[in-house]
C-alpha cells in the first residue's frame, strides 16, 4: 500500500515548499477517454437487484404468397420473436492514503490533485473495462490495412447503412448514434495513429475530402462538434486508449465505428459520467488513534455488455508508430 507522505520517493520531497516551489502544479497528460458516453446507459434504482436487462424484438419477414381464397386466413400468424441481453453489476475501487503530516506541510492543492488523479483512475477503468467487452465479440470487421483512409471509412459507412442484409432478406440500416450532432450520423473513434494517417493519406486525401475544422474537432469531446466536421456521415474523435491486436504482425490498432444501441452499461448508485471520489481527512479517521491519516476513494457498481453487434464495426489500422 502506497502512504502519501512527505519522504515518499518522487511524490513527497517534491510538493514540500523549499526555497522557491511554484504554487501552480503543471497540468497532467492523461489520456482522452471517448467510449463511456457511446454507451446505452442505464441506472438501476437502489433495491432492485444486480442484473440490467435490455431487449429488442425481432423484425417479421415479409409475407409472398396471397391469401388462398378471397376472405380466406392467412397460411400462419406473424412471428415475432424478443432478445434479452443482461449485464451483471461488479464493484470496482481504488483509494489512495495521505498523512496528516502531508496536508499540514505540503503546498496547497496537492491533495486535490491526488483526488484529481483517482477520478481520472475510475473514468480510465470504466472505459478500459468497455473496451474490452467490446473487443471480445464478433461484430463485422472493416480492415483498412497498413493506414486508415477516408475510402475505409466509407466503407465502414455503407456496412452499417446495411447492417443486416443477407442473401434474399432486406437490409436494415443501424441507426445514427444519439449523440453525434444532431442525432444523425455514426461515430467513429480512433486511435491518434489512424487519425492522422487518414489526414495526411494520398489519393484521395483527407483535405481534399473536409476543410481544416475536422482536424480540431478529432481532439475535442463530442459535446459540440459540428456536424460539419463529419465524412460520410460519420464523426471523428480520437482515444489514447484504443486496444490492440498483438497477434498480428505488425500490432493493428482496434478502432470502432458505431450506430446506436450497440453496446450498453449499467450501475448502481454510481454516474459513470462523472466518477465521484470521496474524501476522509485525518480528523475524520475515528478509527485511527491518533487521526493521523486520511483516505481518498472512488467506488463503481457497473457492469456492461454487448447488444447487437450488427450497429457497429470493428476497424483495424496497423499500430507502425506516427511518423
């Protein structure tokens, strides 16, 4: 267990003030999490058990032969079938330890950037643990190959405006997801590696495809892009937190591209939006003697899972480096 004290090697002697310490602590590289809200959320209320479900009804087939007689019945009822899909709630958590010592002497914000630092721990979490439900299904995979290109993003655009079709049965397109602008386009998210292959890519390029806006818009949550920074009626955004493929040579990268209601996460008494951290300062430590230690922890009930997998794709790009 890690005690934030004012000896601990590159943490304590660090935010003691000295001769000159600057007040102001240098912002942290962490990384832009774009999956949580891509989610079908839903809260579960206290006292009503671990398990979420969602279900979806089948879509009939079409009817080819006419009635056998005028007035007549028809040869058999409309079928219509359901799917349940269930997530179980788990608990996650993390805490981090301080001293008394530590919130007397150290220089002022250091123990808001310790609570900081396990909210940023909680939001990672969450949409690591997505990421991997994710990758662990079988939806239609899109390989764009040695570099994302704007052509496999059209791709990926025309595979979901026809999710479903098979030899001798319609299509059905997914449908936009709800929180790209408008509610009327796909979103994509992407590693920063095939974000900028597909910017500087040749024939056709990127440029010639948008104007300059799209590449601010890959780097900014989807709360207020424009509509006009989409391609192929999908939006952009990068994560620094996609998963990859080692079995092949080289990496791939694990992109997606999704349309509504692909996937969905639950909780209980817990926001995933916004990861709460509490806070016990040492004099609230009643169970500690000399209340000489105090405690920062967040805490999640969630689960998630897959729903239909035919409302979004998996997009692979080869993770060479950006270069």
């Amino acid at each position: 267990m890690a005690l934030y004290t004012t000896t601990l090697a590159s943490f304590g002697a660090n935010v003691m003030p000295g001769v000159w310490v600057e007040k102001v602590f240098i912002p942290e590289l962490r990384a832009r999490l774009q999956i949580q809200p891509l989610a079908r959320e839903s809260t579960l209320t206290d006292n009503q058990g671990l398990v979420c479900r969602w279900i979806t009804f089948s879509n009939p087939a079409a009817d080819t032969a006419a009635l056998s007689a005028e007035g007549g019945d028809p040869a058999a009822d409309t079928s219509i079938t359901t799917t349940a899909y269930t997530a179980t709630m788990t608990e996650y958590g993390g805490y981090a330890d301080f001293t008394k010592v530590l919130v007397r002497t150290a220089v002022n914000g250091t123990i808001e950037s310790l609570v900081r630092g396990l909210a940023y721990k909680a939001a990672l979490s969450i949409d690591t643990v997505l990421l991997a439900t994710l990758a662990a299904g079988t939806p239609t995979v899109i390989n764009a190959g040695t570099g994302m290109t704007a052509d496999a993003l059209g791709a990926c655009a025309a595979s979901l405006n026809d999710s479903t079709h098979a030899t001798g049965t319609p299509g059905a397109p997914a449908m936009p997801h709800p929180k790209s602008p408008g509610g009327s386009m796909y979103i994509a998210v992407l590693s920063a590696e095939a974000a900028y292959d597909m910017i500087r890519e040749g024939s056709p390029t990127w440029s010639q495809a948008k104007n300059s806006q799209i590449e601010d818009n890959l780097r900014t949550p989807l709360q207020d892009t424009p509509a006009s920074s989409g391609l192929y009626g999908i939006i952009c955004k990068i994560s620094d937190n996609i998963q990859r493929d080692a079995s092949q040579s080289p990496d791939d990268d694990i992109n997606w591209v999704f349309g509504a209601d692909g996937f969905g996460a639950s909780a209980v008494a817990t926001n995933l939006s916004k990861p709460e951290v509490r806070v016990l300062m040492p004099d609230e430590r009643v169970d500690l003697i000399l209340r000489n230690r105090g405690r920062a922890a967040y805490w999640l009930l969630f689960g998630n899972t897959r729903l239909d997998q035919t409302r979004y794709r998996r997009l692979l790009t080869d993770a060479t480096g950006i270069g």
